[in-house]
C-alpha cells in the first residue's frame, strides 16, 4: 500500500495556514458575472500555456489565448493539438471522475484526451508502458532518473489510486502535491506523463474544492522557474522523503492564491454596491440561467430566453428587465435586433487582468 514520507514541518503548515486564509477572502468574494468570468478566462489560458510550455510548447501566452479563443492561423498541428487537449480536459475535469472517486479507466480517459492527435504511440492510448525508460533532461539530454521497472506500473497506480480515494483526512492541498510526485515517479505512460501529472493535480484541488473558483493556476510557477520544480521533485526521487517537495509545492499554492486574492480584492473596489451585491445572490434561477448563456454565447435575445427557460415571452422578458434594472446586463440594438449582453465594468483594469 503506498504511503508518503513527509514532515508537516513549519514552512509547510505556514503555507497551508496563508492558502486557507487567501482562499476564504475569495470564495466569500462576491463579484459580477462578467469579472467571474474574466478571472476564469485568466486562469485558464495561463494553465494551458504553462503547462504546455513545460514539454516544450514553445508558443506565446498570447498565441495560446488566440487559439483557444478560436484562431486557427497556426500551422503547426502538433502545436496545436497540445493546446486543444489540454485546454478541453481543464474545461471538462467533471468528465474524469465519479463523485469525486479517480479510478484507472478515468485515468486511461484523461490521458488518451491529452495525447490525441499528438502522440504517434498510439498503442499505450489504454494501457500503461510496457518497457523500462529513463528520463531525460530536455534540454541536455542528460538521464534525470530512471523511474520504476513496467512490470510494477500496475502494482503502483493501483496503490495510488487507492490511497487518492481513501486520504480524505488529508489536506487536499497536500494530497494534491504528494500525487503529482507520485504519479511523476512512477512514469505509468510512455510519453505525456508530466503533462497528465498537472492535469490529474488539477483534477484533485477541483474534486476536493480547492480549484478555488477555478481562479488559480499553479503551473505558471513551475514554468516561471523549471529547474526549481525540477530540483524540487528531485530531491524526493534522492532521498525517498517528501517534505522539501510538499514546501515547494505549498509554497507556490501560496504564491498563486495570494496573487489571485489581490486580483479579487481590487476587482471587489469596481463591484456593485453592498446592496446590488444583496440583490445579485437571491437572483431566481431563471436568471441565473441567463447570466450562464450569456457568459456562454455571449448575448441573449428574448426568443432565446423564452427558449432557454421554457416560458412565455412576456415572462422572459420580465426576467431580462430585472436584471437590467439591477445594472447585471444591458440592452443592445432596438425592435427584433435587440439582444443583451453583460455590463462591462471597468474594461481597462479587465483587460490588465488577462495580461
């Protein structure tokens, strides 16, 4: 049965005290649709380009929100690919679990979305490696480590999966960190392992309630600085114990929640008033179904609306004057052009935030 050697050491109690208390200043957070949005978008596009980027992605932040904005000017269908995949597994982690259990065919699923239309080794799309590799640097070359023998893949991933669905008296915040080494470690696949890592890390904080609004992206850190995340998991393959890579794990958690809450609390300064914030959470259902088409499809015109609620024009359009009323959305063109969209408050500092 696996089970992690670590130390809940000062540095890392320290940074999981700091991720809590950023965490409730954002949760509590109430912000506008359209800011919610926007800081979703953010995170996303910083993930997928940093988590591509750490392979060898070697496209631009702002080629990467091109292409997952709906450019196709890139020629390059590796490229491409890499982007797409990774950026539909963020977008669809619901898919890769059951009530928050992680089984084996979830991982196989996972995994397969990731290296589509990019691996030309499509004969492990199922199954684990069935050879011994080595890692190496991708730069030198250089052996890194050399994980375990195949014939003990399946032993291991079934140990870890196992212990992923019984460590609910863990922090989630550390079972993440310890399953994106372990999984790291054992090299189950023959190519696409680092990039699943992060994806099956992602998926963990999301089950467990840590994706904290889907505002944080932890992978901007690694990128920032590869040979210390590098290192940093090396120093566990050297001496079998965890903690110095849970503090570096801990650590850029902190850095990355700090920096969103500081997003957060600059935006609540633009937000409604406290008493439109009021108004904003006892809005019924059906508006709540509109603001999630809008910020979906962009605009909503009456038709669609008494479409999407299933009800009578004049209600719909009851619906949509409230929301106007409460300064939610606006209304654009006139007579059957007319449609509505989310207000957009403060486009400078919106705009500064998708840098």
């Amino acid at each position: 049965m696996f089970s992690p050697i670590f130390n809940y050491n000062n540095n890392i109690l320290n940074n999981i005290s700091g991720i809590e208390f950023a965490r409730g200043i954002i949760t509590q957070a109430s912000l506008i649709p359209e800011l919610d949005s926007t800081l979703k978008k953010k995170a996303y596009i910083q993930s997928v380009h940093a988590s591509t980027a750490i392979d060898g992605n070697i496209l631009t932040i702002e080629e990467v929100s091109k292409l997952l904005n709906g450019s196709d000017d890139m020629v390059d269908d590796k490229v491409v690919n890499e982007i797409m995949n990774y950026g539909y597994v963020l977008t669809n982690l619901d898919k890769y679990h059951d009530n928050g259990e992680i089984t084996e065919q979830l991982i196989f699923d996972m995994y397969s979305e990731i290296i589509k239309n990019v691996s030309v080794d499509t004969l492990h799309d199922e199954k684990y490696r069935d050879v011994d590799i080595k890692v190496k640097d991708i730069n030198t070359d250089r052996v890194r480590f050399i994980p375990p023998a195949n014939i003990h893949v399946s032993r291991l991933m079934d140990d870890l999966i196992s212990w992923i669905n019984s460590s609910n008296e863990i922090s989630p915040i550390l079972v993440a960190g310890i399953v994106h080494y372990e999984f790291l470690r054992i090299h189950p696949f023959m190519e696409g392992n680092g990039i699943t890592a992060r994806a099956l890390t992602n998926l963990i904080l999301y089950t467990r309630g840590y994706d904290i609004k889907r505002y944080v992206t932890l992978e901007v850190c690694y990128n920032n600085d590869i040979n210390a995340y590098l290192n940093a998991l090396k120093t566990a393959d050297d001496t079998f114990d965890l903690t110095h890579w849970l503090e570096y794990f801990t650590k850029n958690f902190l850095i990355s929640v700090t920096m969103v809450k500081a997003d957060v609390q600059r935006l609540l300064t633009i937000s409604p008033s406290p008493n439109e914030l009021d108004k904003q959470l006892i809005l019924k259902d059906n508006q709540r179904k509109i603001i999630n088409y809008i910020q979906e499809y962009g605009q909503i015109t009456n038709k669609e609306t008494t479409m999407l609620l299933e009800i009578s024009s004049q209600a719909s359009h009851n619906n949509l004057k409230k929301l106007q009323k409460m300064k939610i959305i606006t209304r654009k063109g006139s007579g059957r052009s007319t449609f509505y969209v989310l207000n957009r408050v403060n486009e400078k500092l919106r705009k500064q935030l998708m840098k």
